[in-house]
C-alpha cells in the first residue's frame, strides 16, 4: 500500500518544532499583543489561559490522535477511522479552511516581508505617528506592490514545502525555531529595559475585569483556535508523519505551552515599547505595522531592534503558513494523486490568485465587499469565528464518541506503554466528550 512509504518527522524535536512552528505565527506577535491591548490587558490574558487548557488542549489530543491513528492527509485520516461513513466531510472542509486561512494570512505575511525590507534599509525615519499610519494605509491600499510582497511569500512557503516533510519542514523548523525564540526575546528584553516601560507590564499583568465583556470572551476564544492552529487539520496533518512512539499528551503540551510563551514574551516585547512612549495600546491591527514603526524610529538602537522584530515576524508567518500548505498538499498528493511538485506549483498559483483578490480587496473604491467587510477581514472573521471553531467541536466530538475510549486511551498511552495515570485519561476523555464541545458550540451560540 502507498500509506507505507509515507515520508515522516526523524525525530521528537522535529516534531516539537514543526507543530511550534505551526502555531507560532502572526496569531502571536500581531493579533496577540493588539488584542490584549483592546481588551483589558491582563484579563484578557487569563480567559485566554482558561481557554486554552480547557477547550483547546482536548480538540488538540483529538487532533493528534486522528492524524496519528488516520495515518493519512485530513481527509483519508478520517475515512480510515470511520469508513463508510460521511465523517470525512470534515476533513474536506478543513482543506477548504486552510486555503481561506492562507489566502490572507499570507498577504500579511507579504507586508511583514515588506517592513522588513524597509527595516534593512533602515528607512522607519519620519517622526510623527500620523506619517507612519499614512505610510501603512497607502502601502496595503496600493493595488499592486502588497500583491508583489505577497507573491514572494507565497514563494518561499512553497520552496519548503517543496522539499518534504522531512528534509523541508522538519529540517527548516529546526533551524529558524530556536532562532526565533532567541530573536524575540532579544527584542523583550530591549524593551524591557527602556525607562518607563514598567507601566506596559504593569498593564500585561494586573487584570482589569471592568473590561471583559461579550466580546472579549469570543475573542479569546477565536485567538486560542487560532493561535494553536486548530480545528482544521493542521495538527492532523501533522500528526500523521508522527511515529507510534511519541508521546501525544506531552508533545502536545509542550506545543501549547510554548505557542502561550512567545505569545507573552511577544506582548512583553510591545507593550513596554508602547507605555514607555507614552502611546495607546489600542491601536488594534495597526499595533505592529504603526506604533512599533514610530518606536523604533525613535529609540535608541531602534534600527537594529526594527531588522530582528520584522524578520521574526516574516519567519513565524513563514513556518505556520508552511503549515498550512501541507493540509493541501497531502490532501492533492494523496487523494487526486498529482505528484507534490505539481501540487504545490498548482496551489501557488491559485493562492497567489485568491490572495491578490484579499489584497485588493483592501484597496479604495473596491468592490470585493462582502457583508460590509472588505474580502479580507471578512475571510478572517469567518475562518476563526465559524470555520475553525465548528471544525474544532466536530473534531472532539468525533474522537470523544465515534473512536470511543478505547482507542482514545490506546493512542494517548501508546497501547499501555507510557505509564499516563487512569484519571488524567478519564479527564481527557471526559473534556473531549461533554465540556469542549458543550462550552465552544455556547459560546459560538451566545
Ligand atoms: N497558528 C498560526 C498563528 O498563530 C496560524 C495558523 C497556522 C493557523 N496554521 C493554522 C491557524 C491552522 C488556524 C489553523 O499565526
């Protein structure tokens, strides 16, 4: 059979990296900090801890085991699990997600590409913030040069891709992970230092409740889908090129774990930044393309700090978006059997086409308005608010009670092997079947 050479991840840190590398992305450095600035600081920070432990954790051991046990793209990994049945619908509708996700998440990943062309230039010299939001309006507005950045980004997700799972993602996660990390927190630390940056902790780490409302709880919760890179099947994907020997609930523990640490260290790398220039917190989007423009034009050893922040922010977008690639492209190579070469040629040609439409949606006078929202926000509300969320409540719900206890425990403690305590399986068990679903399907509802 063909699943037998199936090509995988060479070992445990491969994997930690490649699924780090997942999640680590714009989720982290740019949604992250602008949406603790909006919504409360500190509080916001804590609904976003709760929600990752209790709802995101079980749909990712679920993920995790499907991909495993599935051995096979999102598809084919629910069809072997559940044959004969309609279950695979969500798998198809996790390769849809991704091509939506992808078609601008990589437009931004061509304006981080962009700053940071601009960085190495060392070009962030106007003074006034205005001038700096001028800038950022005209270039995203611009009918052709986001299109031009967006193409390059595009290009180098599908230079990786490319080269396999192993000798491509695995081996380009094990280099730029650890020099991410080393990168933002250098840029933390930076920021940590300028006088009057205590006030940015300050506001990071005392939680105002006063602010938390409706919104603040849907959010949260779209950001911990997003930021963990859920409901959709990129953990699938993932999990599939991963050997029987790994250990599911570490691997995924530690894969939150660290996506939560380079979403702080990343706040602790603005915020300071922000309330040391005495700037608003609430700017929103605009947070990393604007404020931090204006802060590294006017702080000392600014131009260096713009070259490390800009080019973090290119290599989170990089990893993640290789991510979502390979739910395409294990799902053509696999399932319409065109070779990965092909396959991949042929997605960038039709995401450099779906990704143009996103950005020129975001131009004046543009009619690519859909529920009063330009293509692009509105391709971003509705993957994280609907997609990713319902993809998420079927995934647990499929593993909580179609695969059964049996073989969710079979998986978690590889046959019996791994010596995982009975009642942390049943808690497991137990979040998979009634609290994750019940609680995001209310939370969506509500
Ligand atoms: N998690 C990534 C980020 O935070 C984005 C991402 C990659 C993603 N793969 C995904 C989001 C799959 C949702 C689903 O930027």
């Amino acid at each position: 059979m063909k699943e037998d050479r199936r090509e995988g991840f060479g070992s445990s840190f491969g994997v930690l990296v490649a699924m780090a590398g997942s999640a680590v992305g714009l989720g982290n450095l740019w949604r992250f900090p602008y949406l603790v600035g909006q919504n409360g600081g500190a509080a916001f920070i804590i609904i976003y801890l709760v929600f990752v432990v209790l709802f995101c954790m079980p749909i990712m051991f679920s993920e995790f085991i499907i991909g495993r046990r599935g051995m096979a793209n999102v598809t084919r990994s629910f069809s072997n699990l559940a044959p004969h049945s309609g279950w695979w619908i969500v798998g198809a509708l996790g390769v849809l997600t991704a091509f939506l996700i992808l078609s601008f998440y990589s437009v931004v990943g061509g304006w981080s590409i962009r700053y940071l062309v601009n960085a190495l230039q060392f070009k962030f010299n106007q003074n006034g913030m205005d001038g700096f939001g001028a800038t950022f309006n005209s270039f995203i507005t611009n009918r052709t040069q986001p299109v031009f950045y967006h193409l390059l980004f595009i290009l180098a997700t599908g230079t990786v891709v490319v080269l396999g799972v192993k000798k491509g993602i695995e081996k380009f996660s094990k280099l730029m992970m650890p020099l991410l990390f080393v990168l933002v927190l250098l840029i933390a630390i930076r920021s940590l230092t300028m006088s009057g940056s205590g006030e940015g902790i300050r506001y990071m780490f005392r939680p105002d409740f006063s602010k938390v409302n409706s919104q603040t709880i849907i959010a949260a919760l779209g950001q911990s889908f997003f930021s963990l890179s859920l409901g959709m099947g990129t953990v699938i994907t993932y999990a599939s090129y991963v050997s029987k020997e790994e250990n599911i609930i570490k691997c995924s523990t530690l894969t939150a774990v660290s996506d939560t640490i380079f979403a702080i260290i990343a706040g602790c790398a603005i915020m300071p930044a922000v309330f040391a220039f005495g700037l608003s917190p609430q700017e929103g989007p605009g947070l990393v393309f604007v404020t931090l423009p204006y802060i590294f034009a006017n702080m000392p050893l600014g131009g260096v700090v713009a070259i490390l922040f800009f080019l973090s922010l290119f290599l989170a977008a990089l990893t993640s978006a290789i991510s979502l690639l390979e739910v395409i492209i294990s799902f053509a190579t696999e399932e319409l059997h065109i070779n990965r070469k092909l396959a991949v040629y042929g997605s960038i040609v039709v995401i450099s086409l779906s990704g143009a439409l996103c950005s020129y949606s975001l131009s004046e006078g543009t009619r690519l308005i859909i529920g009063g929202k330009p293509l692009f926000d509105f391709l971003d509300a509705t993957t994280s608010n609907y997609l990713m969320t319902v993809g998420g409540i079927l995934i647990v719900l499929f593993t909580g009670w179609k695969l059964g206890k049996r073989a969710v425990f079979d998986e978690l403690t590889n046959q019996g092997k791994l010596g995982i305590p009975r009642w942390l399986l049943e808690v497991v068990l137990f979040t998979m079947r009634f609290i994750a679903p019940a609680a995001v399907a209310a939370i969506i509802i509500f």
